[in-house]
C-alpha cells in the first residue's frame, strides 16, 4: 500500500469524532466499496476564501491500517470519499 503523504499544510485544530460517523470510498487493494469510522476531525489552512483566509476542515479515517485524510486518500487513490453522518435511531 503506498505510504500516506505527509500534509503540507499543517493542522491547526483537531478533534474527536462523534461515534456513528462514516466515510464511503473504495478498498485501495481491490477497488471495491468500502466503510470506515471517522476517528476525529481536523482544521488546515486553505485558500479557498475570498481573501485566502478560511478553513478546512476533514475527517481523519482509517483504511488498511493507514490513516488518511478526503483530500490524502483522494490524491494517493484516485477515490471520492463521501461522510455519513451517523443513522437516526428507529422511532
């Protein structure tokens, strides 16, 4: 499995994820659909404001014993990532 990349923008905030959230993407080794918990969430600068002053904040997941970022797995794989907030609970 390749290695995760190491952020160029460091991180500025982090924090525990809720149980129950999810991220949806596909197995690096197959290809295949896959789920894995969200372990927390992270802050990192990004230029994507109007004035190239705002936030972005990411899940941190793990996949195949990796620990990877939407924008880390994305860049390395190739896959969308998308997040699952948790399931309503049944009436």
């Amino acid at each position: 499995m390749p290695e995760v990349p190491q952020s160029t923008q460091p991180a500025t905030g982090i924090a525990g994820a809720a149980p129950g959230w999810t991220v949806a993407t596909r197995d690096p080794r197959n290809g295949d659909p896959i789920t894995a918990p969200i372990a927390a969430w992270i802050l990192t600068p990004s230029a994507a404001g109007p004035l190239g002053d705002s936030d972005l904040v990411q899940p941190v997941f793990v996949v195949d014993g990796g620990v990877w970022t939407t924008a880390e797995y994305n860049e390395v794989f190739g896959y969308g990532v998308t997040v699952n907030p948790p399931a309503e609970p049944a009436p």
